[in-house]
C-alpha cells in the first residue's frame, strides 16, 4: 500500500466524536472504533495490526512523536494536537489523550489513544508553531526542534500547556 499524496482536504470531526484506538508496544493498531474507521478511509482489516503511522500526515514535526514515546515509555500520559493524514490525503486535526493502560500486575497492557475535536484557538496556536518545528527538524534536525519546543513550554509541563491552549 502506497502513500497516500497530502491534499488540502479538511475532514472536521463533530463536537460529539471520541476516536479511540488502542496499541501494543510499538504503537500497532489493536483495536479502533467505528469513528476511527471512518475519518481514516480505510477499512477495519487495513487498519488492524498496521502501525499508528498509516495515519502519519508529513506535516507533523517529528519531535512530538517522540515526546509522545518518551513519555509512553515512562508510564506517562501525553496530551498532544495530532494532523492526521486519511486513505485519500485528506486531513484531520485532534487533540489526542495518549496513556499506557497497566495490567493488574503492573505490566504493560496496551497504549490508549481518545482524540476529540480541536479548538479553532488551538489551531491558530498549534498551525504555526508546528510550521516552525518542522522547518528546524529539516534544516537542523529534531533536537534543534525539542530545543525550541522546551524554550516555548518555559519549564511548564507539556500537557498542561497543551490543555490550557485548547480550553483558552
Ligand atoms: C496509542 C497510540 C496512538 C497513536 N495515534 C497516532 C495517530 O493518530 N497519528 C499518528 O500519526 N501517530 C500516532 N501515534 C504515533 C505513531 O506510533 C508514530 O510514532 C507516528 O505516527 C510517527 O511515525 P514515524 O516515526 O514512523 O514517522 C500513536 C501512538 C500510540 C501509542
């Protein structure tokens, strides 16, 4: 299966939608529900046991994947605005509640994904500052870009700053 080409198409998702989806270790599709399914043109087989990244849309910076995974990987939750590509190039935006879901014992069951529509003020915030993290990842690479992420975050953490620009 190829790679979708970007196009200028915007899907909008309804206040009321919850796109959930769980993963195993490596971020492989184990289970998406039917809003899932839908935004994303492709059909339930296509998706399963694919990687997150089916959905990767090129103008996501790299270093909020690996925030997302470096967090994960420490048991923690990461609130991040995600652009999602579609099985036809169309777009989608969410704000994304990533967390590792535990075993009673305490071992790793899975990692949950619940995205929710994003705020039309979060999206001017976010549109920009992804346009810029993107443009340094290509000129210098992605720890210039977590650099600059860091020095706007001004030592708040991650999620609260991503939560208070979707509220504001
Ligand atoms: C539960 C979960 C959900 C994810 N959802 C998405 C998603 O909707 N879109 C996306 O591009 N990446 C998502 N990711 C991140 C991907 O695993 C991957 O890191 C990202 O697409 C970048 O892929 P790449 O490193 O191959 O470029 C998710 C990861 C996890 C653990």
């Amino acid at each position: 299966m190829g790679r979708p080409i970007p196009t200028d198409n915007e899907i909008l998702l309804k206040p009321i939608d919850i796109v959930v989806s769980k993963s195993d270790e490596e971020g492989n599709i184990e289970y998406c529900n039917p809003i899932f399914i839908k935004l994303s043109g492709y059909n339930k087989k296509e998706l399963l046991f694919s990687p997150h990244s089916i959905l990767r849309h090129p103008d996501m910076p790299r270093v909020i994947f690996k925030f997302l995974w470096d967090e994960l990987k420490k048991g923690n939750e990461v609130t991040a605005f995600v652009k999602n590509m579609t099985k036809d190039g169309s777009f989608y935006w969410v704000i994304a509640y990533v967390r590792p879901a535990f075993n009673p014992d305490g071992s790793l069951r899975n990692y949950v994904s619940t995205r929710k529509l994003m705020s039309e003020h979060a999206r001017d915030v976010i549109e920009p500052l992804y346009e810029k993290l993107l443009e340094i990842e290509k000129s210098d690479g992605v720890e210039a870009s977590e650099k600059t992420l860091m020095e706007m975050l001004d030592g708040r953490a991650f999620n609260d700053v991503m939560t208070e620009i979707q509220n504001s």
